[in-house]
C-alpha cells in the first residue's frame, strides 16, 4: 500500500505538500478509501518502528483504507488546515496543547467520540467531543549521556557557558514542544515576567529556531548539542536507535524536577472531505489493541484508563516518571493567551 509522508519545515516543504494533497483530493468521493492526517511529529517512528507506523498498517489491513499522513509541528499542523478551510485537505488532526485547543477554538473541529472515548480521563479531552487524547505523554527534556555525567539539575544550570552554542529548543508558536517550554517556565518561576527574564538570559546559549522538535534529538546524540527539549514519548522512543540520549525535568534551584501532561489529541476536521473514514481511523486510534501497542511500540502511555500495560517500555517509563511533580496548567488562560504569551517571548528574546 502507498503512504504519502510531508513533513513541512520550510516554504518549499509547503509546497511540495500543496502538490502532494493537490493529487491526493483532486479525485476525492465521499466512498474514496483515503483518510488524510495532519499530525505533530514524535509518533512516526524513524525507521519505520513507530507507533503510527504499526497501528496505520493494522487500521489499513483491517478497513483498506490508506492513510495519508502529513508532518510538522503542531501550530504549523493548524495553521494549515485553517488556511485550507475554504478547501479542507485534512479529515483528522493530530496535536498537543493548546493547539488543539487553539484548532477548535477556530472552528476547525467537528464534534465526534470515538469509540472508547469514555475510557479517558475528562481532562485529556473536551467536553463536547471535538477532540481526544489518544497518546497520554509528558513534557521534558534530553541531554548528551556521553558528554555529560549526569543531567543538568535546574534550570539555572543552562546559563553556565559550557552550554553556549551547545542548547536549543524548538520554537514557541510553531512546536507543540517549543510552545511547552513557555508554559513550563510560566510554571516554575511564577509568571509571565520572572519566565521572559530567564528565557531572555537563556538566549546567549540557545543555538536559535527550529520549527521541528524531533530533529535536535539526533543532533544531542551525536554531540553536536548538550541539551534540547522534548517529550517523554518521543524521546524514550528515539533512544531505542540514539544511545547517547537521556531524558530529564528541569527543576528550579532547591526545588523538585516538574513537568506537565502533554497528550497527543486528536480531532475530526470540520468539513473533512472522508469524514466517515475519519471516524473510523479515530475509533481505530482508541481501540484497546492500538493503545496497548502505545508503550510496547511508542515508547508512550496509553490514552485509556483501562489499558494498564506491563511490558518492559511501561516499567522503564513509570521509574523515568518517578519524584517527578506533574502541575496542571490552566489551558483555558493558554489558549486565550497563547499569542501574548508567544509575543512576550519573542520580545524577551529577539527571536
């Protein structure tokens, strides 16, 4: 079976994706044996190893219908479909917060509850059934194993020098990731101001932008960076291929390390031109099969409360977690101030 895979990191990314689903819905029907997904990186598996990888070719084998899957990062994900709402390419959507907040509140979304939806928990999905977590998953960040004995503790380590042209994180606004590091220093140092101040005194060691957080990963394997941010997922799923990968919470100086949930959500696109193939790839995603598959193959924690898993990825994932304080932010204030939040770093920044 063919899968079409776009990821979009530059305007010629996005043009050879206007191609690519130019050719994909130029023939579009209602019965067509397509759904197309729009999702944030971190689920494909580099190899061909993921868990997107296994449960797309379970989800074909079993319905015989294709999946064409498009990647970037999450704001980049909506960005686009709102871009194409007068033409809608996408039928499911794949983000972490609070894009996918950020996608309903444009009015990109459709109400649907996929099957199994009512096994997870109220604050991994919307009340009126716009969207749903279908990978349970935590912020965090990487650091070189090789390079460095052990992880840097706090926060205020990252100013030291020996970080300097050797730290990057993913970019706010653009990766779901990117966006995180904003709400975790929110978090940590108590507000927007004392946040910016410490992010603006970050900069002299941050290499600079990337739209993509899956790709610094390979570049803190290799040495080429110390330190980068991440997610549990994604990161415990890499490390399978990146030896020299270790995953750590920064901590304020005397505190405890934190982190957040940072679910991959999904939702049905409003206007999806498969729509019902959308509700059957979401009903797929949230089957008791697919989510047993999410630590075993993904290296992540299933969505479901009833899918207790006890492979070794699962015992290996809850000891990572272990000490480890999870806040919850207030996404209701995020979604409303995600672009004063974003400016407000750009400002601190330079960026």
């Amino acid at each position: 079976m063919r899968r079409n895979i776009v990821t979009i990191t530059a305007a010629l990314g996005s043009l050879a994706l206007t191609a690519t689903l130019t050719a994909c819905s130029g023939s579009a029907s209602a019965d067509e044996k397509v759904v197309t997904v729009y999702s944030a990186d971190g689920l494909k598996g580099e190899n061909g190893d993921g868990w997107y990888d296994r449960v797309f070719a379970d989800f074909e084998k079993k319905t015989g219908i294709e999946v064409e899957y498009v990647e970037g990062g999450s704001g980049e994900m909506v960005q686009r479909a709102a871009r194409e709402k007068s033409n809608t390419q996408a039928d499911v959507i794949v983000t972490l917060p609070p894009f996918i907040q950020q996608a309903d509140a444009r009015g990109l979304l459709q109400a649907y509850e996929p099957a199994g939806a009512d096994k997870v928990n109220g604050a991994d999905k919307s009340g009126d059934g716009k969207w749903t977590s279908v990978v349970k998953n935590y912020f965090g960040f990487v650091y070189n194993t090789k390079e460095l004995k052990q992880a840097p503790a706090t926060w205020e380590e990252l100013l030291d020098g020996r970080f300097k042209d050797r730290l990057q994180y993913s970019t706010p606004g653009v990766a779901g990731d990117g966006t995180a590091v904003v709400i975790k220093a929110l978090h940590d140092f108590g507000g927007e101001k004392p946040a910016m101040a410490y992010l603006k005194r970050l900069q002299a060691n941050n290499v600079g932008p990337s739209s993509s957080t899956s790709k610094l990963a390979p570049k803190v394997d290799k040495g080429e960076l110390l330190v980068a941010n991440g997610d549990v997922q994604m990161n415990f799923a890499q490390s399978r291929s990146m030896p020299n990968l270790g995953i750590w919470f920064p901590a304020r100086d005397g505190g405890r390390p934190t982190t957040f949930a940072l679910p991959y959500a999904a939702g049905l696109v409003n206007g999806a031109p498969h729509t019902e193939n959308g509700r059957k790839l979401l009903d797929h995603l949230l089957s008791e099969t697919a989510q047993r598959q999410v630590s075993e193959v993904g290296g992540g924690f299933a969505a479901r409360t009833d899918v207790e898993a006890t492979d070794s990825n699962a015992i290996e994932l809850a000891k990572l977690m272990d000490g480890v304080e999870v806040f919850e932010p207030d996404w209701k204030d995020i979604a409303a101030n995600l672009q004063k939040y974003v400016d407000a770093w750009k400002s601190a920044t330079g960026s």
